[in-house]
C-alpha cells in the first residue's frame, strides 16, 4: 500500500473547497465572490500542478 501525501491531498481539498464555494458564490448572486473564489480554485490547481512538475 502507498504512503498518502498529505500535503498534496490537502491541497486538492481545498481547490475543490474553492470550486464549491463558487456554487455558493452564484447561489447568493454576488460576482466579486465568484471571481474570486474562481481565480483562487484555479490559482491552488495551478501551484499544485507545478509541485507535480517539480517531483
């Protein structure tokens, strides 16, 4: 069995957290929180991505 990489995991928990909260962004119809919550998702997903990259 593999060892569990916990920062990484954490990491995804928490660009999927951002992409929920965009659902809830939408949900009360405010744009600033949707932008936000969008650019910080895909911000978290791209510096995960660079860590793969880097190992």
């Amino acid at each position: 069995m593999k060892n569990i990489n916990f920062p990484m995991l954490f990491l995804a928990i928490l660009v999927i957290a951002m992409f929920v909260a965009v659902g809830i962004a939408i949900s009360y119809q405010n744009i600033w929180l949707i932008i936000l919550f969008i650019v910080l998702g895909f911000g978290f997903m791209g510096y995960g991505i660079s860590l793969k990259k880097k190992k």
